[in-house]
C-alpha cells in the first residue's frame, strides 16, 4: 500500500510538471540543462556532463551570468577527447564572438555520431586537432550549424575544420584559418551531404586538393563568399574548391549567387576545380577558371581566366557585426547588385536584409555603407538619461554608440537605419558621437552638447499632520491708472 501511495505521489508531481510547461529533468542532471561552468574536469553543470546526462532532443544553452564580464573560452581536456553526442540535442551559446570551446591543439573538438540528429548556433569551435581527420568537427549524423565560426583547427589527414560523413549544413557561418594534411582544409566532405547558405570559407589550407572545399560527394553552395584558400603542393589544385570523384558515382554540385575568387594553389586551377559536371544556378563570380569547358555558363555567372581574371574586390576577413566575420566588398565590386533575386534568404550572413541595392550581391555580404547620418537630440543634461534616435546606414542589432568614451544604454534596435538610445552621463561640453560595429566605425564630430544640470525648484515642506496651514496672503495690487475729470482723451485731430 505504501508502494501505491508513493508511486501516485510521483505521478500527481508528474502530472503538475506537465500542466505547467516544465519538463522533468532525467537523473544525473541536477543542473538541468543550462550550462553553469566552463571547466572540463568532468564536475556538475559543465557542457560535458549535460551533454553526457541529457534525454534525447534536448536544448542545451549557457547562463547569461558567465559572459557578464566578457567572452569566455571552455578549453577542453585532451584527457576526456572530444565533446561527443550520442542523442540528439541542440547547444545553443550566446554569440561566436562571445563563446569558444577551444581543443587546446590536442583533441576534436565536437563529434556528432550516426544517427543523431543536432543543430549547434552562437559558438566558436577552435584550436581542435585530429591526428588523423576532423580537426574541429566530425560529423557522422545531421548536423546543423547556424552563426557557427570553426576557426584555427588542424588535422594531419582531411578536414582541418570539419570532416563530414554524414548530413551537413552550414547557415550563416565563417569556417577559416583551418589546416589539413591532405585534403579538405576548411571542410572535406568525404561521403555526404552538405549545404552551405550565406556563409564565408576563408583563410583555409590543404596540402593537396580543396583549401576551402574538397568535395567527394554532394555539395549545394548557395550565397557563399570563398576567397583567400590556398593548397600548397606542387601537384595540388583547387584553391578554394576541389570538386573530385571516381566516373558513375554520386558527386554532385551545385553552386548559385557564391563567390569564388581570391585563392590560390601550388600549381593549377586556383578556384574551383572540377572532375565532374558542375550545376550553375546563375549569378555566380569566379575569378579564375582554367579548364576549357567552364561550368559557369548561365548569362548571369561571371567567370575570368588566366589571362584575364576577375578581382571581386573584398576586404579581408574582420568583424562587420553579426556574430561571425565577413569579407565587405568594396563600393565598386563587381558582386553588388548582381545576385538578383535572393533565392536563399531575405538577409545576409550578418543578418542585413537583402537587397540594399537594385538587386541582391553575389557572395555572404549585402553591401550597405556603415554610417551615422543624424541624431533625434543635440543636447542633454550633464546627467545623461535622455532618449535619442540615432539614424544611420548598414546598422545591425549588435550596434553600440558611444558618446566620447562614454557608451549609450538602452540600446534599442529598431531597423537597419535606427536605433533608440539613452544617452549616459557626461561633463559639460560638445563632444562626438561614434556608432561602432565589430570592427567599423562612424563618428560625428562635435555633435551633441552636455549642458548644466538645471536644478529642480524647492519644495516647500508639508505641515506637520494635524495643523491648519495659513495661506500665504496676496501682495496687494495695485489700482489701475484713471484719467482725471473732465481730462480730455488724447486724440490725434484730424487732417485737413
């Protein structure tokens, strides 16, 4: 009977958990699923231990507390391997600038196993090593990587940054700066499946074939921006691209509004090269193609030769805001307003709508000029605190302004050309107003006045309770002015 009630008791609980939208956590997670220590010592509340501890299809996030002096890094023990999914789960961290989950040059960094299905946004994989591939990611499920940077990983075979085996996407991303012995040295697809949206490979390098890309199997590249890849042996090619595979089997290509150009190679094809037919969906740049038969051949690719290659005119890779870093191009790149319809998505990988232009760019940046052009105020008290709209170009949510050194609080994003701001406190005097964004900057100069703080005027104090206040009594006033008797009116007399 005792056995009954307690197992009713359980349920009833079970039952209130469910009414109210709570899920019951399984046992061993004490610390739920909220992410409170960035050790790897294998304690309560570290990633690991979540990870290893979650039910299936669990969301796994990081408390705000941890990144309230700054970004952090959670350096893994090379001792515990890789972080390892074995159910499936979503990881989601506060930003890639904000958090990196670092292989400390001895381990993967993440392995996803057969079968399991997860999706990893707002972190930064780096500094993984593989011994033989997958430096920062090994993914043999379906994976989905959204606002991911993979950066500065290595492996001595293929796939510095990501080996794929099984079901990839990558949305809004930088994969870069990535090594591999052999092939692949941002990512080698090896026998998958991979779709790439409004994301930027760049940086990496391969020994043999595809810096950015090596692509055994099926690849769909759609608003991409790949640019300063390089392979470095004297019979290697495909410096931002190598697009290989035996005759009759799966390969398949498809590549629409991306960029390719900048790369380089040790001997031929320093774009893009090709063992098979590749699919053109139109609006393609490519700076160099050597082979006779181009694959580029729709009235709205642009491809160069040798002879006569095509300069995309990209910045190098920095912080333009949104969580991952970009390449701008230049005002008079070819890639502006080329892209026509945006087929993928409404914005860019920094999250700009599309198109700023006449019609969309070509690559992962929508080109718009990053400026501050008015402010809703001039003016305020010395003790800040008033509500200004700050009117520009090119803002994005991550937008700050400054007011000298002093930053503004309250930042409200309102959409790609205001911003709703509290100004902070400062000492009198005009100074200049700069809106920052990663690494751009626009500033007025002599733009707003702090003034004197204008002090309230007394309150006179409240009678004591239970007193009669006596009114304070009228001066009197004084009579108005009468003309005397008989006086007469000043009139002016009449012309004759």
């Amino acid at each position: 009977m005792r056995t009954w009630r307690l197992l009713c008791g359980h349920l009833r609980w079970f039952a209130a958990f469910v009414l109210l939208g709570i899920s019951p956590q399984p046992l061993g997670a004490s610390c739920g699923t909220i992410v409170t220590s960035l050790a790897d010592d294998g304690g309560q509340c570290t990633l690991r231990t979540i990870i290893a501890d979650a039910a299936p299809d669990t969301a796994i996030s990081f408390a705000p507390a941890l990144f309230s002096g700054g970004a952090r890094t959670l350096v893994l023990d090379p001792a515990r391997s890789a972080l390892t999914l074995t159910r499936n789960a979503t990881i989601a961290g506060p930003g890639a600038t904000m958090l990196a989950i670092d292989g400390a040059n001895a381990t993967t960094v993440l392995q996803v196993n057969s079968g399991v299905t997860a999706t990893i946004s707002g972190a930064t994989i780096q500094h993984g090593a593989a011994t033989a591939y997958g430096g920062g990611i090994i993914n043999l499920g379906t994976l989905t990587l959204r606002t991911v940077a993979v950066d500065a990983n290595t492996a001595t075979t293929q796939g510095g940054g990501i080996v794929n085996g099984g079901t990839l996407v990558i949305e809004r991303s930088t994969v870069s700066r990535n090594t591999a012995g052999t092939d692949g040295g941002g990512i080698s697809n090896a026998s998958g499946v991979v779709t790439i949206t409004d994301s930027t490979i760049s940086g990496n390098t391969a020994a043999n074939h595809g810096g950015g890309i090596f692509n055994n199997d099926r690849l769909t590249l759609t608003g991409g921006t790949v640019t300063a890849n390089h392979v470095t042996g004297t019979t290697s090619d495909g410096g931002g691209l190598s697009l290989t595979g035996v005759s009759g089997g799966t390969q398949a290509t498809t590549i629409t509004r991306t960029i390719i150009a900048g790369n380089t190679t040790g001997q031929s094809d320093p774009d893009i090269h090709y063992d098979y037919p590749v699919t053109t969906g139109g609006h393609n740049l490519v700076g160099i193609v050597v082979l006779s038969q181009s694959p580029f051949i729709d009235p709205t690719d642009r491809a160069g030769s040798v002879g006569s290659p095509i300069d995309a005119k990209l910045g190098t890779l920095a912080d333009h805001g949104g969580g991952t870093r970009t390449h701008a191009p230049a005002a008079d790149s070819p890639a502006r307003d080329m892209g026509g319809t945006c087929m993928a998505s409404s914005t860019d990988q920094r999250g700009m709508s599309r198109p700023q232009g006449t019609a969309c760019d070509i690559g992962a940046y929508e080109y718009v000029p990053f400026a501050l052009t008015s402010l809703s105020l001039t003016g305020c008290a010395t003790d800040g605190g008033a509500t200004v709209i700050v009117t520009g170009t090119g803002l994005l949510p991550d937008t700050t302004v400054f007011f000298d050194t002093s930053p503004a609080t309250g930042i409200v994003y309102l959409d790609s050309t205001r911003l709703r701001i509290v100004t902070p406190p400062h000492s009198a005097g005009t100074v200049a107003v700069e809106i920052r964004l990663g690494d751009d900057r626009s500033s007025m100069v002599a733009a707003f006045r702090y003034g004197t703080v204008v002090p309230a005027p007394p309150v006179r104090p409240s009678p004591p309770a239970g007193t009669v206040s006596t009114p304070i009594p009228a001066p009197p006033q004084r009579p108005a002015a009468t003309a005397p008797p008989n006086a007469t009116p000043n009139v002016v007399p009449p012309r004759r």
